[in-house]
C-alpha cells in the first residue's frame, strides 16, 4: 500500500507555469510506475503521463511537448512540471501508484487544484 499525497497546485495565468509534486509514503516506491492524471469538471478522468521505476518517461497527446515528469526515488517524489499552461489544462490533478504486478492503477492520491486563467 502507497499513501500518496500531492501538492504544488494553485492559479496560474495563460502561458504560465507549475511543478506538481507527489510525495509518497511506502518501502516500494522504487519499484514502481507513477504516474499523474486529471480530471476536468464534467470530463472524465485522463492520463497525462507516467514514468516507470526505472525513469523512464511516457507523455501522452496531453503532456507531449508542455509538460515533463521526473521522479526522486530517494525522496519518493514524482513530479510534474507543466509549461505554456492553458484554460483546458484546468483541472484536479492526481497521482497514482501502479500495483507491483503492473496491471492497474492500485493506489491514488486526492488530487491538487489547478486552475489556469486569463
């Protein structure tokens, strides 16, 4: 089990940007792919992207050329850092811990508030 808690969101105008940090709790982190989704009022859920235990990175049509994701594993932090923010980006973002066996989404975080406006 993965306590995972996020920060690092707010207002930020058009253009702007933001990191987002996931700080999780747990022995395993290292072993496991993160990764941050969204979820804008009356959509659904969306990835944004992932990165495995590894580091390596998976930016979805979303993220491609905006935003990045890194993690600290000796910190047992993943981060996401988002550029040339725009309205459609707001929304509540998440992050998520995938099972050990990689096969879903296990454990989430509550999510951080971001806001993007002119």
């Amino acid at each position: 089990q993965v306590h995972l808690v996020e920060s690092g969101g707010g207002l930020v105008q058009i253009g702007g940007s933001l990191r987002l940090s996931c700080a999780a709790s747990g022995s395993n982190f290292r072993r496991l792919t993160m990764g941050w989704f969204r979820q804008a009022p009356g959509k659904e859920r969306e990835e944004v992207a992932d990165i495995t235990e590894g580091g390596i990175p998976y930016l979805t049509k979303i993220a491609e050329g905006r935003f990045a994701i890194s993690r600290d594993n000796a910190k047992a932090i993943v981060y996401l850092h988002m550029n040339s923010l725009k309205p459609e980006d707001t929304a509540i973002y998440c992050c998520a811990a995938m099972s050990e066996q990689g096969n879903r989404w296990a454990n989430w975080g509550k999510g951080t508030q971001v806001t993007v406006s002119s």
